[in-house]
C-alpha cells in the first residue's frame, strides 16, 4: 500500500511518541478512514536528548506541517505516582523520589491526573522539554502511564475482580508497565519495569498481583503491547494464573488502517482517552 500524501495538513493530526532511543510518530487524517502514516524515528544515543531529537524533527519536514492538532506523549521511567492529597508541591515530590535525576541536566517536572485521587508525576530533561514545546507550540504533553491508567480504569467491564494491566514494549531496553486494581476497581499499584527474561516478567507480575488481593484462580491478567514479546510470555504466566488474556485490541483504532497494529500502545489509545 503506498503511504497516503499529506496535501492538507489541517486536515490531519499528529502524535508524537518519545521513547527511550526512539521518537514514533502517527500522522491521521480527521476526515479519512485508513490514513494512518507512521513513522519510526531513531534517535542517535551518541548525543544529548534534546539535539538528537532536533535531528529526528528536522529530517522529517512533513512533522513540521501546520497540522489540526498535535499531541505529545513521553514514555520514561522518571515518574511517580503519588495519591491526592499528599501536602507538598511536584517540585518537592520530584525531588523527594530523585526523578530526572542521573544526568547533569537539570529535569522539567510535570503532573498529570489520569483518574481521580492519582497523579503522576514525571520529569524530562530541560532542554528536551523546551526544543518539544518551542517546535510544537500549545501540543500538550503527556505521560504514557497516564493514558493506560486512563484507558484501563474507565473501562466498564472492571467487575468484582482484582486484574492486573501489562503493557510490554520492545525498544532500546525491554520494558513493562504494570498496573492492579482490587475486587473492587480501586487502583493499587503502578509501575514501570526493565526486564530481560520471561521470568523477569513473571516475578514483576506476580508481584503486583499479590498486592491487589490477586486470587491466581478466579482473577485476571490482560496483556498489549508487542505482539512477540506477549506471546513469549504467556506460556509461562499460565502456569500460575489461570486466566492470562490478551488485551482485545479497540476496535474505533482500527478504523484508522492496518498499520495501527504496528504503533506502541499508548498513541493508539490517546484518542480513545480524550
């Protein structure tokens, strides 16, 4: 299939993804059906974020088109979840949990509120932050975490069981977000794991589980995100969950075309979050 020519770019929206080693970007038309374009960005690891990241836009022209609406969603590990309510500012709470912290640069931090009595708090470095919002002016940012907490606690078949979330992605390192609630849909953990073997994934796993009242027989686990890494690791969360179901794929997604099938979760989502 040849990829659709953006002619009118008011007519189109775009997402940016930022994730470790790599910038995706979905490109959708407002009035189209199967117009997704994609692509895949890599971004040179030998330079600080923010000048690997003007390489990647300026490269690709068609990103700096005057586009209906653009989105931004970061995907890191530098973020927290804190409940509401806790009687200090995000610059104190990202201090206190040292997010952004590693480099010498010093980190932007950011909340959002994904669901009610939560929020997560997150950091980019700086100058990355400033070059995001100096090239795509009023775009709003996001964190992936915040639109799989989103698209995961609205969803009405929550029911009377503990259920444990797990978004595997396949990039620069392996990662996992995972996220439980109770028998009664109250959130109860949130977290964000690198990994390297399947047993990784099932201590991880079994780990949040145990923390939401999880009952390996009579509760559930869905996995998303990349289709190779799911599969491998399902046969092995089997053995000690019964039900291991994969994450039915939203069906309003695929109007946009095949190729959403090969976008990281998160971007696919955002529309179904708003």
């Amino acid at each position: 299939m040849e990829t659709p020519v953006i002619d009118n770019p008011r007519l189109w929206r775009l997402t940016l993804g930022l994730c470790p080693g790599v910038l995706h970007a979905v490109m959708t038309s407002t009035v189209a059906d199967s117009s997704l374009v994609y692509r895949r960005l890599p971004l040179d690891s030998r330079q600080p974020l923010h000048k690997a990241l003007e390489e990647a836009v300026y490269s690709t022209p068609e990103l700096l088109s005057d586009f209906d609406r653009i989105d931004i969603v970061v995907d890191t590990e530098s973020y927290t979840a804190v409940p509401d309510g806790v009687g200090c500012g995000i610059d104190i709470i990202g201090d206190v949990t040292q997010i952004g912290c590693g480099g010498s640069e010093a980190p932007a931090i950011m909340c959002d509120r994904p669901v009610s009595g939560t929020q997560i708090v997150w950091a980019l470095p700086e100058k990355s932050f400033q070059f995001l919002a100096r090239t795509f002016r009023n775009a709003p940012m996001r964190h992936a975490v915040t639109l799989l907490l989103t698209y995961w606690g609205s969803r009405d078949e929550m029911g009377n069981r503990a259920k444990v979330f797990v978004h595997l992605s396949d990039g620069s390192l392996r990662r996992l977000d995972l996220v439980s609630y109770d028998g009664g849909g109250r959130l109860v953990t949130v977290s964000s794991k690198v990994w390297e073997g399947d047993t990784d994934v099932l201590y991880y796993v079994l780990a949040g589980a145990k923390l939401s009242g999880f009952d390996p027989v009579a509760d559930e686990v869905f996995l998303c995100g990349d289709g190779a890494l799911r599969h491998s690791v399902t046969p092995l969360l089997s053995k000690y969950v019964r039900h291991v179901l994969p994450l039915i794929f939203p069906s309003a997604a695929l109007r946009a075309g095949k190729e959403a099938f090969k976008v990281p979760f998160p971007l696919i989502i955002l529309p179904l979050c708003e």
